[in-house]
C-alpha cells in the first residue's frame, strides 16, 4: 500500500506500507508525518455491495 505523507520538514514523499496496515488521510505516524493522501486502496470496502451482473429470475 502506497501513502503520501507531509514530514516533519515540511516535504512531500511518497511511502510503502505492508498491504494489512490501514491508514486514513490525517493520520499522523510514528516519526511525526501526516498523511495526506492514499492514492491506492488495496482492498474494497466490506460493505460495498456489488450488483450481480446476470439475474436468473
């Protein structure tokens, strides 16, 4: 999983995370960055529904 954070210094880096790790824009992590943005969500959300895509009525 990919995260753009804001570092302590004010720079921008993009950073990988193992894919079980979830993160939120605004979280701050252990060395003081912010999140600011998670470009690509690994996973869907669980409560997503798909619609089916035949029906067999």
């Amino acid at each position: 999983m990919w995260v753009i954070v804001t570092r302590p210094d004010g720079k921008v880096e993009e950073r990988e995370y193992l894919a079980d790790q979830e993160f939120q824009i605004g979280d701050v992590l252990e060395d003081g960055s912010i999140v600011f943005d998670v470009p690509y969500p690994e996973d869907t959300d669980d409560d997503m529904v798909e619609p089916d895509m035949f029906d067999d009525d």
